[in-house]
C-alpha cells in the first residue's frame, strides 16, 4: 500500500502499521477485531471517497478496514460492525417498509400489513441512516430530519 512519497514519516508508519496487521492476521487474530477496532477513527486526512459504499472516510485507518471488512467478511458481519453494505442496507429498508421488524438477511421479505389506526409509521434511529456530509458520521432521525451523533450537524428542519 503507497499512502505517501517513499520516506516520509506518514509512508513509514503506515508501512509498519500495514506489516503488524499482516502478520496478526496470519498468526489468527480475526479479521472481524481488526475492523471493530479501527474502524470510524477520526483523524486527518478524512474526506470523501470515490467507493460507493464508504462515502466518507474519517480517517486512512477508518476507510481502510471498512473497505477490508466490506471486501471480506459475511453480510451478517457487516451488519454487527456497521458497515452499511449494500445488503445491510436493503435489510434495513425491509425492515423499515415492515415497520421495524428486521428479517433474516438473504430471506425474502413478506409484503408489509397494513398499519394499524393511528399508526402510520414506526422510526428506528438507525435503520434509514444516512452519512453525515460534514464529518461521515452516522446520523440519527430525530423526527423528520437527521442529526449526526459525532458532530451535532442537522439536516435543516426546523
């Protein structure tokens, strides 16, 4: 992996960091621990990227094992660490035309009941998340809008 010019300090510290998570992935240390624990670390350079399902990366660290999650572990994975995969995410509008009841990923979704009088629409704060624009935060609903937990931006309702 080239991250920098050959001999700058961010160049090195990564190569090095890059060989350590070889070989602890080779001596068995599970893939799924490296990606809970590095994944969403916020530091710079963070930004946009060009990968469909990792809009923003908060950090080098955090887009690199979110791509190696996304790339290497089950669907069931990737819904336990957050990664919002493209499966992950037609589970969760499933579960969100069901009113909140999530099925199994990979199972068909029965057609949603009609919702009970006075009953219209149930909201979980997670299941329709969305990327925050200004840090790649995961947002929140909060009523007809979103707010990102990390950095407290707001959609603009009012």
């Amino acid at each position: 992996m080239d991250i920098a010019k050959e001999g700058t300090s961010l160049a090195g510290l990564m190569n090095a960091f890059m060989i350590s998570v070889s070989l602890g992935l080779q001596y068995g240390v599970p893939l799924e621990v490296y990606v809970s624990k590095f994944s969403h670390m916020r530091f710079e350079p963070s930004g946009q990227t060009n990968d469909p399902d990792i809009r923003i990366a908060k950090s080098l660290v955090d887009y690199i094992f979110r791509w190696m999650g996304k790339r290497f572990l089950t669907p069931e994975q990737h819904e336990e660490l957050g990664i919002l995969s493209p499966e992950v995410r037609a589970k969760l509008a499933a579960a969100y035309r069901n009113g909140g009841e999530l099925p199994a990923l990979g199972a068909e979704s029965p057609p949603p009941d009609a919702a009970t009088p006075g009953q219209t629409a149930l909201f979980n704060n997670h299941e329709d998340a969305v990327e925050c624009a200004r840090c790649g935060g995961r947002m929140v609903r909060t009523g007809s809008c979103y707010t990102c937990r990390d950095c407290g931006t707001n959609t603009g309702c009012s």
